[in-house]
C-alpha cells in the first residue's frame, strides 16, 4: 500500500524494487527544489545501486512508497547522479538546518521532513519536524513541535555553518564502506562540517575506504589535534598509508601528537616500501602463548570491533607479545579451534606448514601466496624468526586495484523491467530548467 506522507529520516536505507520484485539499490536521500510561493518540490530520489553508485530517480517513476520499500516504474538510469543548481538534497543538506517560526515563538532545527503526495506522482515537502534550542538544564534535548514550510522561514546568516549532529545521527547505522560513499557524496563543505562532527572513530573507519587523494583532501582540512586523534584510531598500515601521502612537516608533526605506541607503529611501517609485505601488514595480530586454550582464542577473535580477517586465525609466539614479539611458532585458524575442545592448549593446534615470509618480500609473491593456498592472512618476521605483523587479503585487494577503485566503476546498462532508459529528467512528464545528467564514470 502506496504512503501518501513520508519522513525522509525513515525512507533512507529502504529498498528499491522493480515492479518484478527484483531489489535495484536502496534510498539515500531526496531531492527537493524550492518554489517562491509554496512548499519545495520533490523531484526524485538519490538511489544507491550494486557498486556503489549514487543515481538519480525521478519521483514520477515511482509508483509506491511504504513498508519500508519502495516500487519503480521499473528504468532506473544509472548514470551518476550529480546535483544541480537550484536543487537541494534533504539529508545532507536541509536536516540540521535552522528556522525561524513565523508567529515570533522562536527558533528551532530542522530534525527530520515529511514529503506529501498532492497528486499521482506529484510529491512536495509537507510538515517539518523541529526542536527548539535547549533549555538552561543540561538534561534537556529541547522541546519537539511540527510547522508546516509556510510557518517557518530559514535564518542563516550567509557562511553560517548549519548544525551536523542530525545529519551524522541518520549515518549511525551505515557501514563504513557506505559512510565513507555517503561523506564523499555531499559538497566539500557540509562534508567537512560533518566529518567534524563524527567521532573519531566513525571518521577513521570512513577514512579508511576512501581512496587516497580524497583522505589527504579531508585529513588536511583537520586541526593537527583532530587529525592526529582520528590517525589513532585507524589500523596502523591505514594510518601509515595515509602519512606517507602527506608533506614530510605534516606527516611528523602529526606523528608527534599521536599516541606514543601508535605512532611507533605507523614510523615502523614508514620504513618499508608500499610494494612490500612489510607496507602492506598490519602490527596489530592477535598474539598467544603456546598455553592459551582454545576458548581463550575463541574469545579473542570474537570481539566486534575485530576485522573479519585478523580473526580468521591467531599467531602463536614465544614472549614478549607485542611485534616483534619471541620466536614465531605458527597460526592457529578458527576452523581448527572449532573442531577442539575448549580446554585443547592451541600449541598443539600449529599449522607448521604455513611458510611465513619476511618484510621486504614483494607484494607480487605475497599475493601469489594468498592465493595459491587460500589463505586470508599471511605472517611477517624479521631475521630472527619474530612476528613483526600479518599481511591480509583485503591489504593486498587494495593493492592490486586501482588507486580509484571505490569511486568509478563501468557504467551499466539501465536495469529494471523498462526497455528505455532515462535520458533527462524531463522525459517524465515534469518540465526541468536543468541539461540532463553527465555521465562521470568510464
């Protein structure tokens, strides 16, 4: 059944169907353009589809929004979508927003829209959801209260930076992969507004997906203090990457506000070459003794924040610990840990057949390794027989792909039940002042 009012915050995330039932992307915002005398326009959708691309969905194609799913005339064009003047985007750039109420009350933020159907395939923006400021306590969040468009008038002052906590709120729930598709989505500078908002964590997790250029472009535009907070939270061949991109004064002076044991693994990795299994690794495997039992290793690879390939086995080594640790004395994969008792000491569990390589083998030859055995991590020592890291699939991923990988992809062919494709968004039926979308990938 077809919802004639929607709030934008609840339609992202939802999915986007053919009229076959077939699944083409999922809603990540909606665009609006404003009117002199009435309440903004919906024009369509930004739709997300497999690869990662953002395309443009004429609300005319759609047919029906509700239970969190919504159906397609069936075409969907998947050229990139790319805004256009006098068009505005509800998530990344109206939620947050201050206003005034008209009736002198005061004023308040955007924190979520509702969109309206007024006709058969005629969508505009119908009441607002808004808080007021907070009061003196500092338990309160403000109080609630919905005005239509015509009720409210915008009050930023020209260059004001619009609240993000809202926008980074609807973000909570998105992987980091997307996080850092939907950051790279937004103009460059309600991005930077946003990425000040993110915690440093949720910045580090998205730094880590974007490609080079665009993580030098974002770190640089940080404070030395925040910057070098976020480098501390990314894995440290992440961290090391991303330094090396950097001028040489700004690479160490950020070294010097990072964590001292941080910092002495990011200056680790720096001394290897980025074709190496030495650049590629990662110093933060999970290390045991021989003695620890396998609950113990269970219970270690079982840890959320744990990439899913530094837990597909552990490192067994003499003490100390920490890289470089004693004597390497071989891996423990999870498969095998699961076929053994709790108690079963992972000593004796040592896959001895698994060759390690040294710090300067090439990237080549540890990709050849990866692959020839099936393996999704590979251990690293130093001459003498010391774990000093493990190099990872999705390490040598990155390597092999190009340097742009995230962001460009062939263009396919339209998909969905249609036979046309959407040239423009006039073709809908809905006049447009606009030239048709360009085509930004290969």
């Amino acid at each position: 059944m077809s919802a004639t009012r929607v709030f934008v915050a609840r339609l992202a995330g939802c999915s986007v169907f053919d009229p076959a039932g077939d699944k083409v992307g999922k809603a990540r915002d909606v665009v609006v353009v404003y009117r002199t005398t009435r309440a903004p326009r919906v024009v369509g959708l930004i739709v997300e589809v497999p690869g990662k691309r953002r395309v443009f969905l004429n609300i005319g194609r759609v047919t029906s929004i509700g239970s969190g799913q919504i159906i397609t005339t069936g075409l969907i064009n998947l050229r990139r979508f790319e805004q256009r003047g006098g068009e505005v985007r509800v998530i990344a750039e109206l939620l947050g927003r201050k206003v005034a109420l008209r009736d002198g009350s005061g004023d308040a933020t955007i924190e979520d829209v509702a969109i309206e159907e007024t006709a058969p395939g005629e969508w505009e923006v119908g009441d607002l959801f808004l808080r007021r400021p907070r009061t003196a306590s500092p338990f309160s969040k403000g109080a609630t209260t919905f005005a239509t468009w015509d009720q409210v008038r915008e009050n930023n002052a020209p260059g004001e930076s619009q609240s993000a906590e809202q926008l980074v709120a609807t973000y909570s729930d998105l992987l980091p992969a997307d996080l850092a598709s939907t950051l790279l989505d937004l103009p460059e500078g309600r991005r930077l507004e946003v990425a000040e908002e993110l915690p440093d964590d949720r910045l580090a997790d998205a730094l880590e997906e974007m490609p080079e250029q665009e993580q030098v472009d974002l770190i640089s535009q940080l404070d030395d203090e925040r910057a070098a907070d976020v480098l501390d939270q990314m894995e440290p061949d992440d961290a090391a990457d991303l330094i090396a991109q950097l001028s040489t004064e700004r690479g160490e002076a950020l070294l010097e506000l990072m964590e001292p044991e941080e910092a002495d693994d990011v200056r680790f990795l720096l001394a290897y070459g980025p074709d190496t299994a030495g650049g590629l690794m990662t110093t933060e495997p999970i290390i045991v003794s021989a003695d620890a039992t396998v609950a113990e290793g269970l219970a270690l690879i079982r840890r959320h924040e744990l990439a899913p390939a530094l837990g597909a086995a552990v490192c067994v080594t003499l003490p100390p610990y920490e890289p470089p640790t004693g004597r390497f004395l071989g891996m423990v994969h999870f498969q095998r840990m699961l076929r053994y008792p709790p108690h079963e000491r992972l000593g004796t569990l040592l896959d001895t057949s698994l060759e390690p390589v040294k710090p300067h083998t090439s990237a080549a030859e540890v990709s050849r390794r990866l692959a020839s055995y099936d393996l999704v991590q590979l251990p690293v020592v130093d001459e003498q027989h010391r774990l000093v890291g493990v190099v990872t699939i999705d390490d040598v991923l990155d390597y092999l792909l190009p340097d742009d990988w995230r962001s460009t992809s062939e263009d396919p062919e339209p998909v969905g039940t249609g036979t046309a494709s959407i040239p423009t968004r006039s073709q809908t039926g809905r006049r447009t002042p606009h030239g048709p979308h360009t085509t930004s990938g290969t």
